[in-house]
C-alpha cells in the first residue's frame, strides 16, 4: 500500500464550549466507524479530551484504499444545532468544530532536516492536565524555519510518539506549501484545491429537524442518526460527483 492511500485527520472543537467538544468527539466516532466500513486502519497520533467525555482536539491518521479521495472534502467547519444534554430549558444551541484533511506526504514530498527541528520531551497529560504517565514519554517538535510546532503523547513509547509527531509535521509542511502555491494561484484552480480550506462552514447537522445540509452543494439529507453511526457513503458519492 502506498502512502497515497493514507491520509491524516485533525478535528478541533470550535465555537460552543463543551458542546462543542462533545460534537467534535461525535465526528471522530462518526469518521471511526466509516473507517471500520471500508477496512481502513485508523491510528490516533494525538488528542486532547475534556472531563466530560468530549474532544478539544484529535490528530489521527487513516490508512487504505481511496482515504484521500473519500475524505479530501470533509475538510472545513462543521456546524452542529441540538439541545446539548446539559441544556435544563430545552435551548437549541449552536456550536461548531473544525475538520482538517491533510494528505500523508511520499517521502520525497517533504524532507524534514535533522538541524532543522527542536524536539523536546515532556509528561504526557490527560483531561483537567492531571500528569498520566511518570516517564517523559510525550514529545513536541518545533520546526525552525516555520514555526510550526507539532505535539505527540498517546503512546507510552517516547520513539513512537516521535514518529507520530513528525507524521503530523510533514503533513502540515505540505499544506502549508500548497497553500502557499494555491495563493499564486487565481479563480477556478484555487477552488479545485478544496483540502486546505479550514474556515469554510461546509455542514450543518440539524437534530430537531433530523437534517444534515451540505453548503456546498445545496443538498440535505435526513437519517442524521444512520449518518452519525458513520453511514456516509452516500453524502461522499454524492460531493464526489458535485465538486
């Protein structure tokens, strides 16, 4: 398998708090289970969890045939409306998270120079940033020339964690170059490049109404529960064909 077929994910909570988290949480079971659905392999490389179970932010990487094809249009804000389970007056709030599709660099993409990088070593956290492991296991990598600063502390293995780290970084090195290369760029081809397209509201998931709305493409669909469960084959053919 080729490295094309791997693509890395990161969902961040927006807008809304602790909804916001919960909902972010939502979508990475969301993309969890439609990986399972299509045989992908999905490994966590960094994530942040709130007391109540959500998700400040996610890093992970899928693995598997068409991941980029499937997945390069998820990338953008996502829009949630419900009564959040802690709402006592039945208020329909509205909160967001971001999604963020990065496709893993060939080797020969992205070329990280040893003297090019800070790494430090640290304790890993867990949520309310209680100290979960005694060994400096976690490990933050600056990157010199950009600034660009990565994180990695799921795994106990501090080589581990450094891999997972430097995955992370050359997969924003590369956005960073195509953002860079589509700001050259004018008009039609620019909105070809749909990957790096962080701020866009691109979805809205509507549970009152049982509606999901696609900005993009004008398009709604219901069973917002099935969709949630990962059943979302039929929105990603649907953007596949339209965009």
């Amino acid at each position: 398998m080729s490295e094309q077929n791997s693509v890395i994910m990161e969902i961040r909570a927006g807008a809304g708090g602790n909804e916001a988290a919960l909902f972010a949480a939502d979508l990475f079971k969301m993309y969890s289970k439609y990986a399972i659905s299509q045989n992908w392999k999905l490994k966590t490389l960094d994530s942040h969890s709130t007391e109540l179970g959500g998700i400040k932010q996610i890093i992970f990487e899928l693995k598997g045939e068409n991941t980029f094809s499937k997945m390069k249009y998820e990338g953008g804000v996502h829009r949630v409306q419900r009564i959040p389970e802690t709402e006592k007056s039945g208020r329909i709030h509205t909160s967001t998270a971001t999604v963020a599709v990065l496709p893993k660099p060939k080797t020969a993409e992205i070329k990280i120079k040893p003297d090019d990088i800070k790494i430090d070593f640290f304790h890993s956290s867990g949520p309310g940033g209680q100290n979960v492991n005694k060994r400096m296991t976690a490990v933050r990598i600056t990157h010199l020339p950009t600034g660009l600063v990565v994180v990695s502390q799921n795994e106990r293995n501090q080589l581990q964690n450094k891999e997972n780290a430097l995955s992370i970084l050359a997969a924003r090195l590369l956005e960073k170059k195509q953002i860079e290369k589509t700001a050259k760029m004018g008009g039609e081809r620019k909105a070809q490049i749909g990957w790096a397209q962080r701020a866009e509201k691109i979805r809205t998931y509507n549970f009152p109404q049982n509606r999901i709305t696609d900005h993009r493409i004008k398009k709604k669909w219901h069973n917002l529960e099935d969709i949630m469960d990962g059943k979302l084959d039929k929105i990603i053919k649907t953007l596949q064909k339209s965009i």
